[in-house]
C-alpha cells in the first residue's frame, strides 16, 4: 500500500466489491463530497486535459461486442469508410492540436493487431503524432509483445483497452473474446512500458454490483491505470443494445466519483455519451472526479458536441485546459 503524498488516502489495490457498492450507493452528495475531497488533492490547479478521436479503420470488426456499431455481426455496421493513410491523420492530429488538444487518439475496429503495411503506418502514425508534441493513444484490439514493444519504441504514449463491465455481465455482451484474454493484452501493454487506458460503459443493462465489479478489477490493477475512461452507452440503432433506455446522468456521477475516489492519481476520462448530458450535468461530472473530456465533433463513429459547445462548457465550469 502507498500513499500519495498530496492526500492521507491511501492508494489501495484491495478493494472488496462490497466496499465498492457502498461508496457507488451513498448519499449523493456525501459522495460528491468524498470524491472531491480526493479530486481537489491530487490536481491542485485543476485543469481538463481535452483528448481528440479518430477513426483510423472503420466497421467490419470480427467481434461482436453488443454495443459497438462497428461489429460485422450487427446491422449498424458502418464498414465501407476507407482506412485512412498516414498523412490525413497527422493533419487531423494537427488541427486537433490547433484546437487545443493535448491528447491524439485513434481507434482500428480490429480484433487483433496483425503486422504488415497497416500496423508499419500505425507506427509511423504513431511517431508522426508525437512530434507534433501531441500525447498518443492507439486503441486496435489485442496484439503480441513485440508489437507492444514497437509501439512503445515509436513512443506511444497509452494504449486503451476497455474492460467494459465486470467480469459475470461480460458474456452477455461479448462472446467473441474473453475477460482473461483483454487483462493479457493489458498486461503486454505494461509489460512494454506504456502506459494503459481501460475503463468501461454503464447503460448495458448492468446492475450496480456489475458496476462495483468493473471498478473493482480496475482499482485492484496494481498500478492502477493510468487513464479510466466512463463512458454511458450510446445506443445506436442496428446494435442489439439499441433499445436500453439512456441513463440517468446521475448513475454517470456516481460512477465518475467512485472511480476517483479508488484511483486517486488516475485521469478519469468522462467519454462517451456526453452529447445526451445537459451541460450542468457534465460539470457536475467534472466536479465529482473527471479531469477529461473528448474534444471534436465526432467520437469514433458517433457524435460529441461541438468544439464551441465544449469551450463554453469550460468557460462556464471556469477552468481552463490542460497543460
Ligand atoms: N477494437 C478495439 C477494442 O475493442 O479494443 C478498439 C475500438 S473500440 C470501438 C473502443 C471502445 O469504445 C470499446 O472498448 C468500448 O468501450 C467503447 N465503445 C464502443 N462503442 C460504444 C458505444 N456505443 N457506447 C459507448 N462506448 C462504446
Ligand atoms: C473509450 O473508452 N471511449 C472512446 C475511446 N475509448 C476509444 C470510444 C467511444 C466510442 C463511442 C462509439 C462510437 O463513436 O463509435
Ligand atoms: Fe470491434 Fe472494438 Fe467494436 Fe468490439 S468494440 S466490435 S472489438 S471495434
């Protein structure tokens, strides 16, 4: 157990589930007020780092993970775009440093990463967004040490991987892969010296002890990830998720507080589904942990608000952009 030396909370990889439902289930303000006491300690000057996403490859995924439009096994699938070359992301990247981004992330919907000409432009990609001074994030499935070991020689700065519920409610999302087989990708990733981004979504139909679950394999990772994206489900038609209702922003509260209050030191990315949050319940968000937000119109294929939209969301909340 270490402690931070910013705050007396301990940073703990124990947690029961059970403890972990009891922080979810508070008062919710009681928990708003544990979560901030632990947020205001560890980012003093507080400041929201803006992340921008792009689609490198497009639809046609082999998995068949329940909530992504990008699976061939859904009729949403969005396959057709053409994966895009080396030069068109970097002028994304560059403009979405332009804009104020400090994060670049770019998304394969690939089970796996295979090598060849499209991972040697993923490299290049790679390189070509750190020396914009752009942090970089590759999300593109499972892939083996040495590729780990590339993406870390290109300087990839994360790579994200979602472990996206607890381990008992994942059957009934993915069946083309296991829970096992996403912690041995996250631990190559380690393994490589890079840092790793895993987190989650709520609205599946999980319940709050899915919910604890999920947190508590992130928490009892030892380090605890360096990034923790919470996403809420956007649920697109042609998914079989299509019809869950959306949540009640306060779950997404609860959820972005818990996971502040277990990995203190750790960015907690309020990701997906902003677009169906008022703007004062995106603060509240902030407020309760985040220090993240996806910046630009688009996620990966669905949308985010706009760039505007968010520079006034900061400019209401009064903080300003990190660094
Ligand atoms: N194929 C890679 C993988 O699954 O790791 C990378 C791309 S995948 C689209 C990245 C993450 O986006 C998923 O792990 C999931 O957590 C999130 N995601 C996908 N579709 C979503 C949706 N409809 N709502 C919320 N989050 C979603
Ligand atoms: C994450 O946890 N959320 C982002 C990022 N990591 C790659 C992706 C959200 C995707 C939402 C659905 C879409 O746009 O296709
Ligand atoms: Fe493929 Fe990733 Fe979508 Fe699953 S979440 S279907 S692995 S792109």
């Amino acid at each position: 157990m270490t402690c931070s030396p910013a705050i007396r909370t301990p940073t703990r990889h124990d947690w029961s589930r059970a403890e972990i439902q009891e922080l979810l289930a508070l008062p919710l303000l009681e928990l708003l007020w544990r979560a901030q006491a632990v947020h205001r300690a560890v980012n003093p000057g507080y400041k929201v780092q803006l992340a921008s996403l792009l689609s490198v490859k497009t639809g046609g995924c082999e998995e068949d993970c329940a909530y992504c439009p990008q699976s061939m096994h859904h009729s949403s699938d969005v396959a057709g775009r053409p994966e895009l070359e080396v030069e068109p992301v970097l002028a994304r990247a560059r403009a979405a440093r332009d804009a104020g981004a400090h994060r670049f992330c770019m998304g394969w919907a690939w089970r796996e990463i295979r090598d060849g000409a499209p991972f040697e432009a993923m490299l290049q990609m790679v390189r070509g967004v750190r020396e914009l001074g752009l942090e970089a994030c590759v999300t593109a499935g499972m892939l083996t040490d040495r590729q780990a070991e590339r993406l870390a020689e290109a300087g990839l700065t994360s790579y994200n991987h979602n472990l996206d519920t607890s381990p008992e409610h994942y059957d009934r999302i993915i069946t083309s892969r296991t829970y096992q087989e996403r912690l041995e990708t996250l631990q190559r990733v380690r393994q490589a010296g890079i840092s790793m981004c895993c987190g989650g979504i709520i609205g599946m139909g999980e319940s709050l002890d899915d919910r604890a679950g999920l947190l508590q394999v992130l928490a009892n990772l030892d380090p605890h990830p360096e990034s923790v994206p919470i996403n809420a489900l956007v649920a697109v038609e042609g998914t079989p998720l299509e019809e869950q209702p959306p949540v009640d922003p306060l779950e997404l509260v609860r959820m972005v507080a818990t996971a502040r209050l277990l990995m203190p030191s750790s960015r907690v990315r309020l990701s997906a589904g902003r677009e169906q949050l008022s703007r004062e319940a995106q603060i509240l968000c902030l407020l309760a942990g985040a220090d993240s937000i996806f910046y630009g119109e688009t996620l990966l294929t669905t949308g985010n608000p706009d760039v505007e939209a968010d520079r006034e969301l900061l400019a209401a909340a009064g903080v300003q952009p990190w660094p």
